[in-house]
C-alpha cells in the first residue's frame, strides 16, 4: 500500500509487484482474540472477508489503477470516449467494492462506535478515508464541465467527486467526535487538502444555497484541523501552501484552475511536493489564514 503512494505521491519507482498467491490479512477481531498457544495452527480461511486490513489491500489495487489513467490521460490527450470508458470501469470497481462491503463495515457512526470499542476504530477510518479519497481523485476532472456541459454524464461523474469530497470530510469529523477513533497522521492533510478545494468549487459555482453554507462550513472547519495537524507534522507546511496557491490560482483564473490537465495531476497525485500557481514559473507564499481564503466573500 505504502509502495502505491510512495510511488505516486513523491515520484519512486515501485519496488513491489502484487501477487496473487499472497494471501490477504485475516479478521482484526479474531486476530486480537487468539492466545499464545494457538501459533500458525488456526483456521482463517475466509475469515478476509471481515478484515479491514483485507479491504484495504483490494482499495489499494483500485488506487494505482486511478493514479495510471490521471497521468495517462494528462500526457496522452486521450480522445473523451477512452476517458469515459476508464472513468466508468474504475467507478463500477468502487461501486463492487462497496456494495461487497458487510453490513458491520458500513460508513455508520454505530459501526464506527463499535469498531471504537474494539480498539479499531481508526483503522476503520483510515479505509474510508482511502474509498473517499480515491473517487474525488477518479470524479475530480468532471468538476471543470461541471455546469457548462450538456452532457448528463459530466454532472452525475461531478456530483460524485462531491460526494466523496464531502463524505471525507464528515469521516474527519466523525473520528474527532467518537472516543479512539482520532486520525492525526499526516497523510489525513493531503486527502483533506483535496477535499477542501472541492468546497471551494462549490463556493465558486454552487447556486444552491444550502450548498454554499454547506461547503463554506466545512471548508473553515477543513482549515482549523489542517492548522492542528501542521502542529504535529510540520512537513504539512508543504501542504498548506498547496492549498494557499490553489486558492490564489482560483482568485486569478476560476474558469480553468479545475481543468484536468498536468500541473492538476501532480497537485492531486504528488502530496510531498510544492506547487507553484497554475500557468506561473514561481509564486511568493501566501499566509495562512481564513480571511486570505476569503470564504466569507463569496
């Protein structure tokens, strides 16, 4: 899993294959109950099927794919029809793997209570955060045609990026409300990072009220909890800066800074490395703040 991102996120070559013939993680709970004594010897066949460690693997396999046609698609020029053909075998994937999900691994603040209680409640989170992040990462590109685009298509693949967006976000939420379930590694910044700009379409381009408030909430909340996690990890700077030119890059140029094209890919992709403004060599850093945001002026 690490190799994926690693791979991706700070330009690595890969150094492991997946291979079939290793087999998957077994149930969490069940590893946590055996005693000493029981060794190798105890049957797991099948007992993946409940293991959230399991589930990650097979997201995993879904994530490198969705990071290969991101850059594909932004050097090759491919032609609309590949990339909707891509975009919806990768959207059913995720959809089978969620519909596959057990009813006791469902998005539930009750599953997540009881996976608390259990002592695995952020590991729970951290497989959500992963699903989340991987479709606003697969949908993101639609946000551009969003609302100029005949094409129903265009809106149900934006309102999905939407969704995961904002569904990230409320997972965040969720593990600082619910005792043991608290997700402060620095990985959290960067998938929040990206769900934040996707609020900021939604304050640029939302005609829905509600929305507006929505997005605006969630996007100051998104802010103060970045703010708490550079405190901890202060390579996250990085982070926040990339978060800052965007917004500038959105002040100068709303109408193209969610045009799917390379500089995109590397900021969605590449979470170890500085942006510049899109279309610019350089830029100058922007403090952090809300007020530099400008939410409120929206």
């Amino acid at each position: 899993m690490i190799d994926v991102w690693s791979s991706s996120g700070v330009r690595l070559p890969r150094l492991l294959t997946p291979l079939d013939s290793v087999p998957l993680p077994m149930d969490e709970v069940l590893f946590l109950s055996l005693k000493q004594d029981q060794g190798y010897g105890v049957s797991t066949k099948n007992e993946n099927k409940s293991s959230i460690l399991a589930e990650m693997v097979r997201l995993n396999h879904i994530l490198l794919q969705i990071n290969q046609f991101n850059i594909r698609a932004s050097e090759n020029n491919l032609d609309s029809h590949s990339i909707m053909a891509d975009v919806e075998d990768l959207s059913r994937q995720l959809d089978v793997w969620f519909e596959e999900l057990p009813d006791h691994m469902q998005d539930t603040r009750e599953n997540l209570t009881r996976y608390s209680e259990q002592g695995l409640g952020r590991l729970l989170i951290a497989l959500y955060l992963g699903y989340y992040n991987y479709g606003q990462m697969l949908f993101y590109r639609f946000l551009h045609d969003d609302s100029r685009s005949p094409d129903p298509r265009i809106r149900f693949y934006a309102n999905k990026c939407k969704y995961h967006a904002g569904r990230l976000c409320e997972i965040v939420y969720a593990s600082e409300e619910v005792p043991g379930c608290d997700a402060k590694y620095n990985m959290v910044g960067h998938v929040l990072m990206i769900a934040s700009t996707v609020q900021i379409h939604s304050l640029l381009f939302e005609d829905d009220e509600g929305s507006v408030t929505t997005a605006k909430r969630r996007l100051e909340k998104n802010f103060c909890i970045l703010t708490d996690l550079v405190s901890l990890w202060p390579t996250l700077d990085v982070c926040m800066d990339r978060l800052m030119t965007f917004h500038a890059s959105c002040r100068e140029s709303a109408e193209t800074s969610f045009c799917m094209d390379q500089w995109m890919v590397r900021f969605l992709v590449e979470f170890a490395n500085p942006v510049s403004g899109k279309g610019k060599e350089s830029g100058g850093k922007t403090a952090w703040s809300l007020s530099n945001m400008g939410v409120t002026s929206y």
